[in-house]
C-alpha cells in the first residue's frame, strides 16, 4: 500500500467540530500517514482568522503595548479547541512561551508560524500521532531562500521514524534556527514537500470546495469544477489568480510525478479535482480547462522607426525596469513597437522615474500609457489540437461588446491572454465561460 500525504486548511481545521472530521477522513484509510495542518481559520464570515490575529500581536508589540487583549483571544480559541477534543495535552505552557516571546519582540515570522505549530501539537495529540517541528526539517538558507534538497534529505530521514505524524504547515528555519515562513498559503507547500520526501503516491490537499473549479464563483454562478489539471495549467492558472492551491505548491510533487487531490472536508464522498504531470488523449473537461484573471495592470507602449535591427534596445528597456525592481508579466511586440504589461503595484511611486529612464537609455520616438486594464487567461492542454479556439474566445467578447486592448499566446499554446479594460473584467470572463461551458 502506499503512502498518502494530506494538508488540511484553515476552514477544515476551525474548530473542534471539523477537527473531527478531519479525523474521520484520516481513519477511513490508513495509508494516510502524514497529516500538514494550516492554523485554524475563520468559522464564519466576522471571525479573525488565527494568523491574522498572531500578526496583530507582532505589529502591537512592537509599539510597545500589551498584546493581551489580542492574545487571549488566541488562548481562548485553542483552549475552546483542546477542550472540546478532550486531548490531555498541556497547552497552556506552549501558549504563555509564545506570549513572552512575541511580547519580548520576536521576529514576524516566528509569530505567524505559532497559528500552525499550535495546531499541529492540538491535532497530533487527537490523533495520537507523532509531532515533528516543521522547524527541524525544512530549511532556508541565510538570505531566506529555500533549500529544497536538504529540506528533502531532512525530511526523509526525520519521517523514517514516524509511521504516523503530524507536521505544521508554513514555516521552517535558518542556519541559525530562527523562523522563517513561505508566503501566506505556503501550508501547501509543506504538503508538497512531505510528499516528496516520502515519495506519496498521492498528495491530497484538503480545502472547502469540492476541486478546482474553472472559474472564479464570485463571478460565475455554479462553475463546473474541473475534473484533471495538469501541473503546467495550474500554475498559468494559479498565477492568473486562481486560488485553491499555492502556485509554488506544484513544484515539490511535480519533480516526482506526485498527483495533487484537491478534496472538499465537509463533502468527501467527492472526488474533487486530480493535478497531474501529464494527460493521455482527450480532455474529459473539453478544450479549456480553466478561466483566470487579475485586475490593474499598465501597459507602456514604445514606437521607434527601426526598432527591429537596433541592437540592444530591448536589453536597454528591460534595464530600467531591473533597476527599479519592477517585474514585467507580458511583452507584446511589433517591428516597430514593444509593449511591456506591468502590475500598477509593481509601478506605484515608480511610474514617472521609469518613463524617464527609458527615455534616457532607449530614446523612442513617443510612450503611450494605457491603465486600468485587465488580464485575462484562457488556459487548457488541449488548445493546441484545437481549431478555432482563439476565434470562439474573441467571438465571445466581440458578442459581449467588449472591446479587447491586447493579445498574448504563448508558444506552447496552452493559454491565451487578453487585455480588457477593468470595467470590462466580470462581464469578460462570464461571456467566455458562456462560449465554452454553457
């Protein structure tokens, strides 16, 4: 039998009751012998989540105020959580050590990572799983990079021990043993990491929803939920700003051809969504796979009389842009004219000084701007043996009456990107989710 990895998020872990049922899920099969946790999340809309309150007591405590109203709520929260498991753990000395330490300045990262840690030692204790400290066996180096490779050799080796464990999500450490978090949503890829190091044949990643669905429900009623994905159109996807899974999530698994389940906690009779390396003949989801998309983007359009036999322009452009550190997402280009998309949080307080440095380096003949405008991705493996996807896609808007500022296709034909204004953003996506799945 094989190994099975699973991560749980917040929503599934909010409080005793689905603590619960988590743990029915984790006995209705034992080859799921390694549990990631995330810290407990919101049980309903007016509540805090556990993290954003551990953030709250950092940014108070460096003002030099009390953390105490803030963190007996924290208390309250896990005290409430152990109790009602009837757990004989302890809790209470692991909780006044991370009020002192947090009180006596302890770094941000090392506050966020408590909401975990906290629910890991909670949830081990129900289970009667063995507790391993994220911190003991992921490591980032010295300027806060991750190690994959010793994070893997640690983690092997550490979880040959256990046959059954419990590893918080979201941290890890330095050389020298301080906290060091990925990005918010980086419980995932902890998941993914435990995954590797113990060569799953599964990585089940627990969530609210019943898979991952083709396009955002806020913005369309009741989307299908896509069936399989594999690593290359999750990640077009989950950069467009799809949401389920942390988009650096992918790249642990993917090295070993670990599949991804996204499961639902309160419907897991549902088979959810498979993220796979690959996908052997027809798509059972159609031509697209998914729609995505991000507002508030920028695009600086340069016109130079020939442009495409003067060396080094391109280089020149691109330079300002390092300079300023300020990451570009998309290049259209023409023979005389090159188009650089930039997110406006990339260019906020920037925009002037870059137009000035382009100017200086690259002498164009004129700049044009053009804000507020949105991206959107139509992503799906199977476009490329696809006729006329692209026509359906700009039929789609066209019919919506909404006007399209600019087009991208990456070579391997697995997305296609176009710009709208952001006005235009809910209607564009409902008019193609219409074209391909109503």
């Amino acid at each position: 039998m094989g190994i099975k990895v699973t991560k749980f998020g917040g929503s599934s872990l909010a409080d005793a009751g689905q603590i619960n049922k988590v743990k029915n899920i984790l006995a209705s099969d034992p080859s799921r012998r390694y549990m990631v946790p995330s810290a407990p999340g919101k049980r309903h809309k007016d509540d805090d989540k556990i993290t954003d309150l551990l953030y709250k007591c950092h940014d108070i405590a460096t003002t030099g105020k009390s953390i105490d109203p803030v963190f007996e709520q924290i208390r309250t929260r896990y005290t409430q959580i152990a109790r009602q498991l009837g757990i004989t753990l302890d809790i209470q000395p692991e909780l006044d050590e991370i009020y002192r330490r947090i009180s006596a300045g302890e770094k941000r990262d090392y506050a966020a990572s408590r909401g975990e840690y906290m629910n890991g030692k909670i949830i081990a204790s129900a289970l009667g799983w063995d507790f391993v400290d994220a911190a003991d066996v992921i490591r980032f180096n010295e300027k806060g990079i991750f190690d994959a490779e010793k994070t893997n050799a640690l983690m092997s080796e550490e979880l040959k021990k256990h046959e059954y464990a419990v590893i918080p999500g979201f941290y890890g450490s330095r050389p020298d043993g301080t906290i060091k978090t990925f990005s918010r949503g980086g419980s995932d890829i902890t998941g993914s990491i435990v995954a590797r190091a113990v060569n799953a044949e599964l990585y089940e990643n627990w969530t609210d929803v019943s898979g991952f669905l083709v396009v955002d429900p806020r913005i369309v009623d009741n989307p299908r939920t896509i069936h399989t994905v594999t690593y290359r159109e999750l990640r077009e996807l989950s950069y467009m700003g799809a949401t389920v899974l942390h988009e650096d999530a992918i790249f642990p698994v993917s090295m070993c051809g670990i599949p991804i389940n996204i499961r639902n906690t309160n419907m897991p009779e549902a088979e959810g969504t498979m993220i796979v390396s690959t996908v052997e003949g027809s798509s059972k989801d159609g031509t697209v796979t998914g729609i995505a998309g991000k507002k508030n983007f920028t695009v600086i359009t340069l016109e130079k009389d020939m442009m495409n036999v003067e060396r080094g322009f391109g280089r020149r452009v691109l330079s300002v842009l390092e300079e300023k550190g300020i990451s570009f997402e998309h290049l259209p280009t023409g023979i005389d004219t090159m188009s650089i998309v930039v997110a406006d949080k990339e260019l906020d307080g920037k925009l002037e000084a870059v137009l000035d440095g382009i100017r200086e380096q690259a002498r164009p003949d004129s700049i044009d701007l053009q804000k507020d405008m949105a991206l959107i991705a139509v992503v799906g493996r199977a476009m490329v043996r696809s006729c006329g996807t692209a026509a359906k896609v700009f039929k789609a808007l066209g019919d919506a009456g909404i006007n399209v500022r600019m087009i991208d296709q990456g070579s391997s034909e697995l997305n296609i990107i176009v710009g709208v204004d952001n006005s235009c953003f809910e209607k564009a996506i409902q008019a193609v989710y219409a074209a391909f799945f109503e």
